[in-house]
C-alpha cells in the first residue's frame, strides 16, 4: 500500500499531476483511488467528467478508467452524517459571539474537517486494504499542513487535554450552563471525539513512514513559486513526513523560441538550476509546458507519460525519514531535517515527554521515546539543513530548560 500527497502553492499543477499519476498508477495495474482533499475540488474537471455526474455521485468513489477511482469529499454530508455534535458545538460558539444563526452555521465547518474527513477514509481504506495506491490531491500549501499536522495534533490533544476539559464540562455543567457567556460542550461532543481518535488511530504512524506516505512538492520554476515550496518542504519534515520528488511543472519547451518568451526561458533555465541545489538528495523532475490545457484522459495520460517515462509512480524515490534519535555517548541526539532554516527562527521546549520545537507559524509536538523522556534538552543547533538537539540525562534537574539554538556545533 503506497500512500502519495501532491503538494504545493496554488495553481501550479497539483491537480493535473495527481490525476496523471493515478492514470499512470492504474495502467501498470495498481489498483488506484484518485482524492481530493482541496476543498475546492477540480479533481473531476481534469478527467473533464460531466458535472451532473459528479453531482449525483458527490462524495462517492466514481470509477474513471480501468484499475482507477476518484473521489471527491463533500464535507457539508459529512459532517451531517458523522460530526453534527462536534459541529453543532463548534456552531453554538460562534453564535455567542454574535453571529446570525445561519452565519455560525455555514462557518462552522470545523477547522481542518475537510481534512479530518480525507484522513478518515484514508485509515479506512488502509485498514480495508481497498486500494494498492492512494493518491492525494492537496490544496495549496498552508492547508495541506494543516492536514497532515492533524494526526499528531489530534493525539496531543486527546492525550493532554481532552480528559481534562470532559472532567472539568462534567463538574460545572449541572451548575452553569455556560462559562464566560462560552456554550459548554455536551457529553454527545467529547464522546464523537473520542469516536473521531478511535477511527483516526495509526494514521499517525502511516503519514510518518515513509515505506508508505511520501509527499511530492510541485512546484513551477519561478523565484516566488521555490520560496514557497522551500517553506514547504521544511515544515513536512518538521511534521515528520518524507519528501521523495520534487516536480518543477511547466517548464517552457526548447522549440519555444518567440521573442516574448526569452526573458521567460532565462528565468526559468535559472530557478532550475537552483532547485537540484536546493532540494538534494530528493531527486527533480521535469514537465514542459503543454501546448494547452490539460484536461481529460489522453492529455492526463501524456502528461503522465512526460513525468514518469518508464518508471514506477508507485516507487519510493527517497526514503530517508525526517528525523531519528541516535546516542551518542550517554546522551540522545535528535536529528531532524529542517532545510532552508535559520537558527533564530527555531525555539524549542520540553514539556513533561514531549519536545516541542516551533518553527515560524507551525509548531510540533515530538512524542519522545521512554528512554529519551527523562532527559532534557542540554544545547541546540542548526547545521547543514538539520537541527540537532542534545538530549541530556540530568537526575538532579527537575525545571525544563529551553537551550538557545545555535546555528553552530555545540563544543
Ligand atoms: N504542464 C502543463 N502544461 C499546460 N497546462 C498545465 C500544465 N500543468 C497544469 N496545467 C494547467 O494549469 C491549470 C492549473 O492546474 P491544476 O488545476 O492542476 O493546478 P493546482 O495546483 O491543482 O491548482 P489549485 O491550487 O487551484 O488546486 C489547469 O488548467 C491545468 O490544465
Ligand atoms: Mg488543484
């Protein structure tokens, strides 16, 4: 079972290159489901299906080609279906804060629900043993972050709040009804969540391992475009998962040669120069540009063809996990790969086992291994695209330090 997310910053391609690498998929006989996990679907607009098809089947598996499904994720069913406590809670808090009734409700799509219901499928299907390849098709960066951090923030939260808060809602609830004007949760909402983490479990330990899940970045060779995926490819080692392709799409072809296009070919020749620099080890790939847009199964299949040649969509093409515990005399060091990083923008904490390590915006909880649980974080340090941290046994110690990140080797 291969698990494979298209990743990167709006309209370069993701679309198209998931729909093409389940076409490619399927032709080697894999059986392949196709999801979109962007909201805004377009999935069944490159296969160029009829709407009303679509329409009549949303949020079922619709077969497109042989050994091929897609699936797009109708988040409002879903939540009627399986979270309308969850939901209706989530609704009733932002009515207090005084919204129209119908307003709270259409904005109560619970933060990340959509992600929550690909993710739900995504463990069903692996349990179910459904498909050999399930292909993602992601939207735009920030979100499709926040779907792969929800494993890991789910388990926090369900391990370090939620009997807390269920305890606390059960001791007031007979005396107020709401706190500081907040709604208090029902029972009904603590009992859908402990539904939710029973049905999500293991998708954790399937996002991080790369025998499985592997994330390819799509990108166009453009200065803001790399920025963007640079970012991206920092924080999907951050959250644990393995890169193992970046695409560079629409890359003008060499029989381009009108005039408008030359300062173009110059800039593009540049930036795909830099990215085998950037991203190295994780192998690049190339697609021309067509000569227009790629919509339905023969373009699919062409541009599948331009991407993959003769090899496997489902192989790993980089299988080296974001980041490891190795001991080093008496001490654990965690190394985690975090390219495109300056120390200073690293903090880091223990709290109680866990290491919390914050980069710009987007922070994760490292779960540590028992024997690394009773250590502290003793120094820090960026270098060469990774940040160490030496973990240190200190009995006497009991206060949590929070080491400096250095962008050196620690003497
Ligand atoms: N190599 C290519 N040559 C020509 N057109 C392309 C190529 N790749 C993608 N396109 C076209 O560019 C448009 C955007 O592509 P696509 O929808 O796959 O991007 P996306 O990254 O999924 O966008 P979004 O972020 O909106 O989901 C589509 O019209 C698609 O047909
Ligand atoms: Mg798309």
């Amino acid at each position: 079972m291969r698990i494979i997310l298209y990743s990167g910053k709006g309209g370069v391609g993701k679309t198209s290159i998931s729909a093409a690498s389940g076409l490619e998929a399927a032709r080697r006989g894999y059986k392949t489901l196709v999801m979109s996990v962007d909201p805004a679907h377009s999935l069944s607009d490159a296969f160029d299906l009829e709407k009303d098809l679509m329409d009549h089947e949303a949020g079922r598996l619709v077969n497109v080609a042989k050994n091929l499904w897609i699936q797009e994720v109708d988040v409002l069913e879903e939540i009627s279906r399986h979270w309308n406590s969850v939901y209706s809670y989530v609704a009733a808090l932002l009515n207090v804060s005084g919204l129209e009734q119908t307003l709270a409700e259409e904005l109560a799509i619970f933060p990340g629900m959509e992600e929550v219901s690909s993710l739900l499928y995504v463990n069903q299907y692996v349990r179910e043993k459904s498909f050999d390849v399930v292909i993602l098709d992601c939207a735009p960066t920030g979100e499709s972050l926040r779907f792969v951090s929800i494993p890991t923030t789910l388990e926090w939260y369900m391990s370090k709040i939620f009997k807390l808060e269920r305890r606390v809602a059960s001791v007031v609830r007979p005396m107020v009804h709401s706190f500081v004007g907040v709604p208090l949760p029902e029972e009904q909402y603590f009992k859908n969540l402990e539904e939710l983490h029973r049905k999500l479990s293991g998708i954790d330990k399937l996002m991080a391992d790369p025998k499985i899940t592997t994330v390819r970045l799509v990108t166009n060779p453009e200065k803001v475009v790399l920025k963007e995926t640079q970012r991206a490819f920092t924080y999907f080692c951050l959250y644990g998962l393995t890169v193992d392709a970046v695409i560079i799409n629409r890359i003008l072809p060499e029989a381009v040669s009108d005039q408008f296009f030359t300062a173009w070919k110059t800039t593009q020749e540049r930036w795909i120069r830099r990215v085998e620099e950037f991203f190295s080890p994780v192998p690049v790939w190339r697609v021309p540009m067509f000569r227009d847009e790629v919509l339905g199964v023969e373009r699919l299949k062409r541009l599948g063809r331009a991407l993959y040649g003769s090899s496997d969509p489902a192989k790993r093409y980089f299988d080296q996990a974001p980041y490891s515990f190795r001991k080093v005399s008496g001490d654990y060091h965690l190394h985690l790969r975090l390219p495109f990083v300056q120390a200073e923008h690293v903090d880091l904490y223990k709290k109680l086992d866990e290491l919390v390590i914050r980069v710009g915006g987007y922070k994760r909880h490292i779960a540590l291994p028992q024997r690394v649980a009773h250590c502290e974080p003793e120094s820090a340090c960026v270098k060469d695209g990774e940040l160490v941290v030496v973990m240190r046994r200190n009995n006497a110690q009991r206060e949590t330090k929070q080491p400096k990140v250095a962008s050196r080797t620690p003497e």
